[in-house]
C-alpha cells in the first residue's frame, strides 16, 4: 500500500503565476492595477508609457504618497494591503484596490522595476524582481511618489504570450482603461505614450463635463445632457452625462458606468441603462453615457471577481429600477428638440441641488409605474380587436365648445413647443414643413402619430385594463428552485398585468390565464424567460417588452400614415397632441420624429456663404 502523500503544497511562485492567471489578461490589466494603485495613492499626475503595445514595456509613474524601505518589500509580498485590516473592512471599501494580488502577480510573470519614496528628501528605495525573485535591491535617488515598470510580459510563460493579440489590439485596450480611468477623476492629470509618442495629455479638469470634452469631443459633448438624482431615502445618488437618443454606437463601448468611482461592467446596471431607453433607440444601437452610481459601501460587494469589474446589489432590483426610472425621467421631455440658446450647451456634471429621485421605486420587476400616465377618462379594457382611430388618439378637430378631455388633454402648459410653430404646409403628403424661428423643421407625421397613439395605449395598460383570457386547461411549468423562488415573489405583478400564475407544489406553477393581447403567443416560453431575468438580475423586460410590441403594432395599424394628406387644422392638431406625450423626439421603433435645417445649411446649399 503506498502511504505517500498526493496533496502538495505548491511553492510560492507557482501559487503567483495562478494568481496572475486570474488578474493579468493582457497588459490593460496590468496597466489598470498599477493606474489604480497610484489613485489610491492620492496621485493628482499619472503618467503612462508603453512599447509594443505594452507588450514589451508598461510604465507608470505617479507623484502620490509613495512608500518607505519595508512597503517596496512587503508590497510585492501575496496578500499585502494597507487597505483592509479586518473582515469587516471588506464592506466599506472606499478604495479601488485592496487584495493585495496585483503586484505578486504582476512581478510574477514579467521582469520588474520598482521605485518609491515616501519621504522629500530625495531618496528612495529601488527593487529589481525577475519571475517573482528578487534581484537587486538598492537604494536610490528620486522625489516623492512611485514608479513601476514592467518589462516583458509573459517572458516565462510562452504558452501564455501566444493569446496575446496584434500591438495594436493590445494598446487599444490599454488606451481604453485610462480613458475610464481619466473620466473617473477628472482632478488627476493623466498623460498616455506609446513608442515615444504622445497618446494623450489630459490636464487636471474642474469636473466631469470638461474630461468628456477632451476624450470623447466636444462635439459628442453637445449632444448630451446632465443627470444628478438623488433619492436620500435609500442612499443612492445616479449623476453624470447621458446622451439624447440620437448619439447612439452600433456597440456598448461608449456605456461607460462606474459604482463608487470604480468602473464596472455589470449585468444589472447595462440592463437598467438600456431600459432607461427603452422604445427610443433603435434595435441594435446603444447609447452614449458616462454615470456614476453612488450608494453605501455596506450596500454593494466589490470582492466577487478578481478584476472587480462585476459587482454583486444586496438589492438589485431596487437599484435596478432607480437607474432606469432615473433616465427615463431625464428623456421624457425630449428637451433636445428645441433649439440650444448657447452655441455650444455645456450640461452641467455637478448640479448645485441635485434633484431629488420622486418616481415612484419599484422592487417588482414590472419598469412602467402602475398609474395613468395622463388624467383620462376611463376607456373600455384593450383588446387586439379593440384598436381604433379613437383608442389611439387619431387627430381630429374638435367643434368650438366641445368637451375636450381625453388620453391625452391633460398636460404642461409650459411644453407647448410643437404648437407654437409656424406650420408651412405638408411635403409629399408625410412630412410636416414648420418653422422655428430661422430654422426649417421636417416632422415625420407617421412617427409623431405613432408615439400619440402607443403612449395613449399605455396609458390603458397602466390603469390596468387589460383583458384577461382563462386557458382552457392550465399549462404546468416546471422551474428550478431559484427561478421558482424569484417567480413567486411576483406573482401579484403578473397579475396586474393580466397574468394567473399559482403555485402548484414544489417548483411548479400553473399558468391559468392570460392576458388577451397575448393570445396565441408562446406564453409558457415567456413566463419561464421571466423567471431567468428575476433570478439574474432581479428585474424582467420580457413581458413588457412582449406587450409593447403588440402595443406599437396596434398604434401602428391605428394612426395617421405616410402618404395622407392632412388639411392645416388637422395638421396642427397633430402638433397640438405631440406636446402632450413624453418621449416625443422618438417613435417607439427609435426614429427620430423630427429633423431641424438651419438657416445656416440652407444657405450653403445656395451657395450664399
């Protein structure tokens, strides 16, 4: 029988390059650990240097704090932190490194240079680290603050090397996480080279709005506008740019959102910015916005991935619906469409009094809240069948004195924009021609309509009538035990919306009814993907995503078309009623409505300037 041991402890610098493994991708992951160091490090200036990509050099030098003869020592030891003491530290962290991998790792699988100093005397201590060893320690001249370089990237692990892309992947990566870093503190001047050559040079910004400006372009920052909720009662503050909804990119790049000043990439928050535009872009594109989410440490947990770009809500479904209702509250006067008084809008990142968050939060899953969008009369329950020019809101002049209360008569009397216009006439029987003062605006008639008429049918849904239909024999739908858990608490929403969802022992539920607008869809399929969005991100858009298609389909079918001609009087009732919906820049496909000529451009057309 062999009694020898099969278990093995592996030696400290096998158990390093494990490590690395897990924090150094590519060499924007040594880029961000170092870059992060130096933040925590109270740097106001960090300088970047890399060759090949990063590839062959990364180097960062910061004028921070800097470290004493033991830290250089110690900080390249695993485990080594001066950010949490005890176990409870881990709840409030304020910092945006705090394992204490990121070097061991790092010095693990390159050849590196640390200098440092904390003290103005003009010494510091200087450390050469080749595979995790330490080569030469010395003594040297330099002014507070610290420099790291790491040379060689994978030099001993080839099998590793081989993943890495072209240079020019590579330092578009590294040049992506100093953008994210730069746009997180704007008070920290930043300079980025490559090769010798300058990449950026980013001086210290008063805030936000002026750092947006110099990475993203001033013109991009023309087409965006501030947001600064603040909901005290739960601790959650959501502040920075979004842009209107036509700044929008083929891909998710430009969503660049941070929690607590640390840039992530998390489930929950992309979902809630993408509900926040919701029916306003168009399917495939994704908006522009640079937001930072503010709550308690004790209320999110960075310390569920080593490179901290996930982040795990004790609730997220409530911080789900508060980023979502947050935007929607910021696009719901489409204020873009009326024409900027200054040449060149500078939104304001950091509003004096930040408004304070008054849409009602919603813990369900369900992102309209549950109320009339406008005052109106009660109208009879939808129905697919019951679509009409009148449930849709279809123009029409009502006679002197008649009753004019309806889906949309109630409304700000200080948002009457589109009535005020000098209506012109009508181009090709589908375009509304108005001015504006100097400016000649051309206003898709169906578009406008089409917003009219599903904001209208929403308004149905949000009383609650809607229609319910009973199955004839109940569908049984068997769960896992975490889809079921989160199924059933929201049941009670389901309901609301026209659903009869009951347990049926176990993880079963039995489907008795839905509602009419959805007959004859795959409702068994629905509720199951419902269940999957609760339980991953505490919040679902399948249903309402369902129910809006069918709502835009029927406002669609329901309003003014392309190719109709409209006589002045009911054009400008066309106009009269786009003022009393939200969303009004947008039909609900994501087309613009409208599009402004300026005086300017016509005259250029002529050959006048």
């Amino acid at each position: 029988m062999d009694n020898r041991s099969r278990i093995k402890i592996l030696d400290e610098s096998l158990c390093n390059q494990i490590a690395a493994g897990e924090v150094v991708e590519r060499p924007a992951s040594v880029v961000k650990e170092l870059v992060e160091n130096s933040i925590d490090a109270g740097a106001d200036e960090i300088i970047v240097e890399l060759e090949s990509g990063g590839c062959k050099l990364i180097r960062v030098g910061d004028n921070g704090c800097g470290m004493n003869r033991q830290d250089v020592f110690l900080c390249l030891e695993r485990h080594s932190t001066s950010k949490i003491h005890k176990a409870e530290d881990l709840f409030a962290l304020t910092t945006l490194g705090f394992r204490g991998e990121a070097l061991a790792s790092i010095a693990s699988v390159s050849r590196f240079r640390l200098r440092s100093s904390a003290t103005d005397d003009g010494l510091g201590q200087e450390l050469l680290v080749e595979g995790g060893h330490v080569k030469r320690a010395e003594e040297v001249g330099m002014a507070r603050g610290t420099l790291m370089e790491a040379r060689n990237l994978f030099f001993n692990l080839p099998a590793r090397r081989k993943f890495l892309r072209r240079e020019q992947t590579e330092l578009g990566h590294c040049a992506d996480v100093v953008t994210k870093q730069a746009l997180s503190h704007p008070g920290i001047s930043f300079k980025l080279s490559h090769n010798g050559r300058s990449m950026l040079d980013l001086r210290c910004e008063k805030g936000l709005t002026e750092r947006v400006a110099a990475l993203l372009g001033r013109e991009m920052l023309m087409e965006m506008q501030g947001v600064d909720v603040n909901d005290e009662a739960v601790g959650i503050r959501l502040r920075g740019l979004m842009g209107q909804p036509s700044l929008n990119r083929s891909a998710s790049t430009h969503i660049y959102s941070f929690i607590n000043g640390r840039y992530i990439r998390d489930r929950v928050v992309q979902h809630a910015i993408m509900d926040g535009y919701r029916h306003l872009l168009m399917k495939g594109r994704f908006p522009v916005v640079v937001l930072f989410l503010e709550v308690a440490p004790d209320k999110v947990d960075v310390n569920v991935h080593p490179t901290k770009h996930e982040v795990r809500f004790r609730d997220q479904a409530l911080v789900h619906n508060f980023i979502a209702a947050s935007l929607q509250q910021q696009l719901k006067p489409a204020n873009w469409v009326q024409p900027q008084t200054a040449e060149i809008p500078v939104p304001r990142s950091e509003p004096s009094h930040p408004a304070p968050f008054v849409a009602p939060l919603q813990t369900s899953f369900i992102r309209e809240p549950l109320a009339p969008l406008y005052a109106h009369r009660p109208t009879p329950a939808l129905t697919p069948d019951s679509v009409s020019a009148e449930s849709v809101g279809v123009v029409s002049v009502p006679p002197p004195g008649a009753d004019s209360s309806g889906p949309l008569a109630h409304f700000d009397d200080r948002q009457q924009y589109f009535s005020g216009l000098r209506y012109l006439g009508q181009y090709h029987n589908s375009y509304l021609l108005c001015q504006d003062g100097d400016d000649l605006l051309l206003i898709d008639q169906h578009a406008a309509h089409e917003r009219i008429g599903f904001e209208s049918l929403k308004a149905g849904i949000s009383a609650g009538q809607i229609e319910q239909q009973s199955l004839m024999f109940p569908e049984i739908l068997e769960l896992d035990f975490r889809s079921s858990q989160a199924l059933a608490e929201h049941l009670g929403d389901l309901a609301q919306l026209g659903f009869d969802v009951e347990p049926f022992g176990g993880k079963s539920f039995a489907l008795k009814a839905v509602p009419q607008l959805l007959a004859g869809e795959d409702n068994r399929r629905l509720i199951v993907d419902i269940a999957l969005d609760l339980e991953q991100v505490g919040s679902s858009g399948g249903l309402m995503d369902r129910l809006d298609d069918v709502l835009i389909m029927m406002a669609c079918h329901g309003v003014i078309r392309a190719n109709q001609a409209l006589d002045p009087r009911e054009a400008r009732a066309l106009l009269e009623q786009l003022d009393r919906v939200d969303f009004k820049a947008n039909c609900p496909h994501g087309r613009p409505v409208m599009q402004r000529m300026r005086l300017v451009e016509i005259e250029r057309l002529f050959r006048r300037q």
